[in-house]
C-alpha cells in the first residue's frame, strides 16, 4: 500500500507538496514531479514526428514577345 505524505520543499517555489511514499522503492516522489515528466515524454515523442519541408517550386519567367512582329503581322506587312 502506498502512503500519502506532506512534504516541505524549500528549493522549490512551492512550500508544500502532496507525495506518494512507494514502500518497495523507498523514494518520495511529488505529483507534480510525476506529472511533469509525464508530459516532457509526451512532448518529447511530439518532437521526434518531423514534417518534411516542401521544396518550392521556381516561376518560369515568361518570354516577352516582340511587338514589332506583331504589330507587323496585323498590317499585313509580314505573313
């Protein structure tokens, strides 16, 4: 069975903190702790997911065409 203990902590910001007493493992551990850890995994498996960048695609420029010709063309000069 596993006992709830209330431990002072003066490193940390907070002054009390509900812990979980494991009698096989003999170590106190915080809720907060665990869940904290809990969610750097979660996060952490987040971050090995990569999407790959799409590469993007070049404009071609288009090619000016010549107005002489067709202004020539439409008068009936050339063709």
């Amino acid at each position: 069975m596993a006992r709830v203990a209330v431990v002072d902590v003066n490193d940390k910001p907070f002054d009390r903190v509900e812990a979980i007493l494991f009698e096989e493992k003999g170590k106190i551990q915080p809720k907060n702790r665990v869940n904290e850890n809990r969610r750097k995994e979660k996060k952490k498996k987040k971050k090995k997911k990569k999407k790959k960048k799409k590469k993007k695609k070049k404009k071609k420029k288009k090619k000016k065409k010549k107005k002489v010709i067709r202004l020539l063309r439409n008068r009936n000069i050339i063709g």
